[in-house]
C-alpha cells in the first residue's frame, strides 16, 4: 500500500492536497492502491472535489506510522519538524519518499528518497483544452489569515477581477470581498473556473502551474512565504512574476501577450512505481 501525507491547514493551504490527488489519481489509473493522508476535514472535503475520494485525517507528521504498517511505502509532502520521525520511518516501511522543501534540502536520511522541490505533478485534467472565457480571475491561495486581500483592497479594486474563494477564508469574509471583486466563485468550483478563464492570477505556485497546462495567460504575485515550489520554476514555463503590490507591473503583464519558453509536461511515475 502506498501513503501519501499532504500537510494542510488554515495557514497552509491546500497545495500539497492538489498535488498529492494528482498523483494518486494517476497512480489509480495504473492499479496502485494508494491512500491520501491529511490534517484536517476540509483538506478531506478538498480531495473529494479534486476526484479523489479516499483519505484519513491524522494530527501531524508524527502520526503517519498510525495509519501505515511494515513494508508499506509513505511520500511525506511536508515542511513540518518531524522530530526525528523520518529515521524511524526508513526503518519500518518498504520505500521512503519525501518532497524537498528548498533548494538545498537534498541530503537523503539512510534510505529515504528526496524528491526536488520542483518536481512537477499536475492533474491530467488540465491538460484537456477548453475553450477559455476572457477574464481575469484572482486564486491569492487557499487561506488569507492575514486579510492580505482586504488589507491591499484599493490594489485590487484597480483591476476588473473575478476572485475564486480560499477553503480557508474566514466566515462572512466574502461579504468584504465583494465590494471588491465583480464576481465571487465558491472553491468548489476551482478547477472548472480555473480550466476556463483567460487569465490567472495567483499567489500559489501550484495553482500558476496548474493554469499554465490549460493554455491560460498566468501572472504569479510573488506575496506568500514557504512555496512548494520555487519561483525559477515559474520562470521556467514563462510565468511572469509580480514582486509585491506592484501595479505598474501587473498592468503591464495584464496587457502583453501569454508567453512560454517550455512547455509543461505531466510528471512521470516510475521512479515511484519502480519503488512500490
């Protein structure tokens, strides 16, 4: 049995969940058994409307042994301390695999096996082109703890924007965002408006790859800490990035042509199947 471990929560968001049911939704499609890991209900409910319907919810990284037994094989996706777990997990289970957070997190703990940070799993389903209704849609991320929309509203408010709500914003948030943006979309419908529109804008770099493979003209807003992924990836598939609040630049990105100096690919499995 594979087990993947996705950190989520309100000051995280969802990308490692996006990424996770990508994978194993793909891994399905190959006859491996495979279970998603989560911290919270919502993630759970985020896996369900990702295609994914399988999970358990677990406390922390700590607790992955909890749920996975000897001979098993676990991908921790994950920046949490795991106080030395890890070690013990290499002992325990058939194959350990975990996400780098940095550039420099490369070193492998007896056998686990680190995956770079930039490896890139994306949904097949944004692969299939459709066509694309002109707007400009703002994803900022699944949280907003800070209320760094509300707080930056006359940046915003400077463009015709539609916004896709986080899983995590607070209760009765949206009543402020609507004075905002022309149109509010309910996180459900994430990957259909995302599969649709024109143009992205997003603080989450998952979220900016996963609008470049539908052909979308993608703007990253470089705001948020602790990425999944890093900023030269963008860079990569010509996303352009938009360092703060920067009006100036985000018009002028709006207003130029979608460009891409590679295209992306979807990520290829058998260094995990190999290991199964």
């Amino acid at each position: 049995m594979l087990y993947y471990y996705a950190h989520s929560g309100h000051k995280i968001g969802l990308d490692r969940v996006r990424r996770g049911t990508a994978l194993l939704k793909k891994l399905k499609d190959e006859n491996i058994d495979s279970l998603m890991l989560v911290n919270d209900f919502r993630a759970g409910l985020a896996c369900r409307e990702l295609g994914l319907s399988e999970y358990v919810t677990i406390e922390t990284i700590q607790d992955i042994d909890a749920i996975a037994s000897l001979g098993d094989t676990i991908i921790i996706d994950s920046n949490e301390d795991d106080h030395g777990r890890i070690v013990k997990y290499c002992s325990e289970f058939k194959s350990v695999f975990r996400f780098a957070s940095s550039s420099e997190d490369s070193e492998s703990i007896i056998s686990e096996i680190v995956l770079d940070r930039d490896t890139n799993i994306i949904d097949s389903i944004y692969f299939e082109k459709e066509p694309k209704e002109s707007r400009v849609v703002l994803f900022l991320s699944d949280f907003d703890y800070d209320k760094t929309i509300l707080n930056n509203s006359s940046f915003f408010k400077s463009f015709d924007m539609e916004l896709i709500l986080g899983n995590y914003f607070f209760v009765k948030y949206e009543d402020d965002l609507a004075k905002i943006f022309s149109t509010l979309h309910e996180p459900e419908e994430y990957q259909d408006i995302i599969k649709s529109s024109s143009c992205i804008l997003t603080a989450s770099t998952q979220s900016a790859l996963e609008a470049k493979a539908t052909g979308a003209k993608v703007i990253f807003l470089n705001i948020l800490q602790n990425q999944i992924h890093s900023l030269e990836l963008l860079s990569k598939y010509g996303i352009p990035i938009v360092d703060g609040f920067d009006k100036e630049s985000l018009s002028r990105y709006l207003d130029e042509d979608s460009s891409s100096t590679e295209d992306i690919e979807s990520f290829d499995c058998s260094v995990i199947k190999s290991r199964l």
